[in-house]
C-alpha cells in the first residue's frame, strides 16, 4: 500500500467518524421511538400548532429581514469606509453571545419599556409573548448568515461588470437586479436556508422573549422537563422530519431558479 492510498484510507476513516457521530443520535432517536408514540404525538395539535408556528414565523423573519440584509450586504460587499471591521463585528456578535444573553438584549429593547416596544405599544401591540417578538428573536440569532453569504457572494462578482452595465445605461437599481443579484443568488440562497435553519432551531432567545405560544425547540424543553425523555422524543423526531422535508424542498427549489438564471445569463451572452 502506497503513502497516497493509506491517506485517502485514513481521510474515509476521519471522513465516517464524523458522519457517525452526526447519524448515531439520530438513528438512535428513530429506534427508540415507537410508531404508536410516533403517530400519537403527529395527531397531537399542540404538537402540530408549535411545529407549524416555528417554521411559519422563521421562514417569515427570514423573507421580510432578507430585504434589508440583501442590500447591506452588497454594500459591505462594495464599498471600503472608515470603521468596517467594527460594523463586521457588530454583525457578526449575535453569533457569539450567549442564547440566554442575546435573548436578555432583546427583551429590553422590545419590552414595552424599550424602545421598539414603546412604539409598538402605540399601536396596541404586545411583542413580548407575540409571533412578532419571536420572528425578531429568530433573526437576532440568525441574520449574520444571511448577510455574510450574500456578502460574500457579491464580493465574487467583478466589478467591471456592474460598471459595463451602467456604462450601457442602466441605472444603479437595474444593474443590482440584473447583474449582481443573479450572479450572486447562490450564495443568497444557502444564506437564507442558514439563516432560516438558524432561527427555526432557536431556543434560548426565544423562551426569554415568549414562552408562549410555544415553538417546537420549547415545546420540546418543555415535556423534556416536565415527563422525560420517552415523552420528549417523538415531538424531537417529528420535528427533525419536516424541517429535513423542508430543506430538501428549498434545496430543489432555489437549485432550480439557480438553473433558470445560468440558462437565461448564458441565452442573453449568445444573443449578445
């Protein structure tokens, strides 16, 4: 055996070790659990109200926050100015806090005694213990991936590119929308996945912000705490099954309009 087959031996042998260690809790949630139990806790409508307001109100914040962290991207992206790490930074930061401490922050700026929650009271609008004070906890924890894929992604676009289409005429918003937008939509696409991934599986921010109504992560803790872990199981892997449905129908979609924007870019290069 030669030195370059015994590393890629060793390279499958790491490679399986990780796979393991992600599939082994998993495998053993499904075999331990029970059809009867299983099919018991799908019929249950707590159960299916947490799960459908949790992927609701993620996929919600995700869509709505998206039109503001798309743009800011392409102008970190785009643009050098004085105090850029810092902003980077401050992006970055809900990453690295403590759940509970992200939550704690949240509360006090949209609690009727904050800022977001005075105006919001205004208005007759209780955030804390709403579906509107969850999709804001969701994205606090979550938008830094949004942001840097999609930064990233409009970094790889040239330059030259967004400056021949405004030398053709286009004005700026026409050149965002039809020559940096399409070419970064990859890297938007798997950022919004992260980003809504991120938010669905949130616990700690939110439980702080509204324990009720329940989303699935807390309705799990939830009968974890209260009757066990035969009890918290069957919600756990009901969950995990339609987020993964959820994913892979958002893999295919976003592969297909990315197969749409390449046939179309290069349909536009030969009529060209």
């Amino acid at each position: 055996m030669d030195k370059r087959s015994l590393f890629h031996w060793v390279i499958l042998l790491l490679s399986s070790l990780v796979l393991l260690f992600i599939l082994a809790p998993l495998l053993g949630m499904v075999f331990d659990t029970s059809a009867g139990e299983f099919f018991e806790t799908v019929k249950d409508d707590e159960v299916q109200a947490s799960v459908w307001l949790t992927l609701s109100v993620a996929f919600l914040a995700t869509l709505v926050f998206s039109f503001f962290a798309i743009p800011f991207a392409w102008l970190m992206a785009r643009y050098n100015f004085p105090g850029k790490r810092i902003v980077q930074g401050l992006v970055d930061l809900p990453v690295v806090l403590p759940h509970s401490a992200a939550g704690i922050a949240l509360l006090g700026f949209i609690s009727r005694d904050g800022l977001l929650g005075r105006a919001a009271d205004t208005v007759g609008l209780n955030l804390v213990g709403n579906p509107v004070g969850i999709a804001f906890a969701m994205a606090f924890v979550s938008l830094s991936f949004l942001i840097n894929a999609s930064r990233d992604g409009f970094a790889a676009v040239p330059v030259r590119l967004e400056k021949a289409a405004m030398n053709l005429g286009a004005s700026p918003l026409k050149m965002f929308f039809t020559v940096s937008l399409p070419l970064t939509w990859r890297n938007i696409a798997s950022g919004f996945v992260m980003m809504f991934a991120r938010g669905m599986s949130e616990f700690g921010a939110i439980v702080i912000i509204a324990y009720h109504p329940m989303t699935a992560p807390v309705l799990i803790y939830e009968r974890f705490n209260q009757f066990g872990l035969s009890y918290a199981r069957p919600a756990s892997l009901f969950f995990i099954l339609v987020a993964l449905v959820i994913f892979i129908l958002i893999r295919l979609i976003s592969n297909r309009t990315n197969n749409s924007l390449q046939k179309r870019s290069t349909g536009q290069k030969v009529n060209a």
